[in-house]
C-alpha cells in the first residue's frame, strides 16, 4: 500500500520525461511559482483569473504536482531535464 499524497510529489517531473507546454502555459505556471495569485496572473496576461485557474489545473498534473508549492522546484528539473549535461574536457 502506497502513502497518501501530502499535496505534492516528491519528486514531480522525472528526469527524461518530456513534458508538454506552450509558452503561455509555461509563461503562467512561472507566475504561479513565482507566487502571484490568479488574479494578479490575469491582470497581466489579460486572461480572466478563471482561465488562470483552468491553465494550471491542467498543468500541475503534467508536471507530477498537486501544488503551486511544488511548481518551481518541477519547472527547475523541467529545466535541468532539458538543458544537454556538459562534460568537463
């Protein structure tokens, strides 16, 4: 038997897995990490704060989230999964 779910997954987005946004997913999810309300979201993406509501409802699970909380840290490995490792030569 697994745990129940504390609001956010551990580890979210595994390493490797290609997650799909357009850039204005990206753009709100990044406002939402970066703790703006959905209003405020709305108020500077000119969307109806339900419609900011609706974006990250349908984000959050791509990401493996349940959380605003847990965004940032699943956008950063998001990030990390996609930037090619550099090797020291």
């Amino acid at each position: 038997m697994e745990p129940a779910s504390t609001g956010g997954d551990a580890e979210g987005v595994a390493r490797g897995t290609a997650v799909s946004m357009t850039p204005r997913e990206r753009e709100i999810a990044d406002m939402a990490a970066d703790g703006m309300t959905n209003e405020e979201i709305g108020a500077r993406t000119r969307l109806a704060p339900r419609t900011v509501g609706t974006v990250l409802y349908r984000v959050l699970p791509r990401l493996g989230v349940t959380t605003r909380g847990a965004l940032r840290p699943a956008l950063d490995r998001l990030d990390a999964a996609a930037t090619p490792a550099r090797t020291g030569r």
